[in-house]
C-alpha cells in the first residue's frame, strides 16, 4: 500500500490571517460565528467566489467585558482574497435581530505574528 505524498511548500495555496474583534448583544457560539460569517460572505459575493476565499475560523476567544460580550478571532483565507474577506466582515450588522459590530485588527501570513501582537490564543 503506498502513502500519499504530501504536497511541496511552492504548490500549496497560500493564505493569510485576519484578525478581529466581535462585539454582540447577546452571548454567540462558535458555531454560529461561522454561520453568519458564511452566509454573510455568500449574500454579499455568491457561492462560487465565496468558495475561492475558502474562509476557515481558526479561533475564537471571549473576552472580560462588563458592557457587552467580546470575541477575539483569526479567520483563513486565501491571500489575494484578504479585501473581500475584510469588506464582508465589516458589512456585518446584525445576527438574529441582535447588534454586531466586528472591528478588523491585522492581517498576517503567520498565526504567530498576530498572537504576538494582540494575544489571540
């Protein structure tokens, strides 16, 4: 039985990794972050584009806040798309008749990076 070869570093799709902050109203899961940043992505650019971002929720990390509830979050997607992706989170206004904002904080090659900077993990 033979292995599959992994792909090489130059064919790999490169990507990039957003941060940003989430504010809401109400108390909101991960999976319905995912949701509504999806559904969000394919109303404003249609399936076929949304697929070629190929957006994937890295973290999500609550933060203390005694005036509403606050995300810290890192999304995937692919590097070329990063405008797209940021124009489509901050479109974002409401979720199940509650209000969200989403401020974007960086954009990185590295998980890393942005840790370093924002303490995201």
């Amino acid at each position: 039985m033979t292995k599959l070869k992994i792909l090489p570093p130059t064919l790999r799709e490169k990507k990039r990794y957003i941060a940003f902050n989430l504010y809401s109203e109400t108390k909101i899961k991960r999976d319905e972050i995912i949701t509504f940043l999806w559904n969000n992505l394919i109303n404003i650019y249609g399936e076929i584009e949304s697929s070629k971002i190929n957006l994937w929720l890295i973290n999500v990390k609550q933060v203390e806040n005694p005036n509403r509830f606050q995300y810290k979050c890192i999304i995937k997607c692919r590097r070329g798309y990063e405008n797209k992706m940021i124009t489509a989170l901050n479109s974002i206004v409401r979720y199940k008749k509650n209000r969200v904002v989403i401020h974007t904080l960086a954009t990185s090659g590295t998980i890393k990076s942005l840790d370093n900077k924002f303490n995201l993990l």
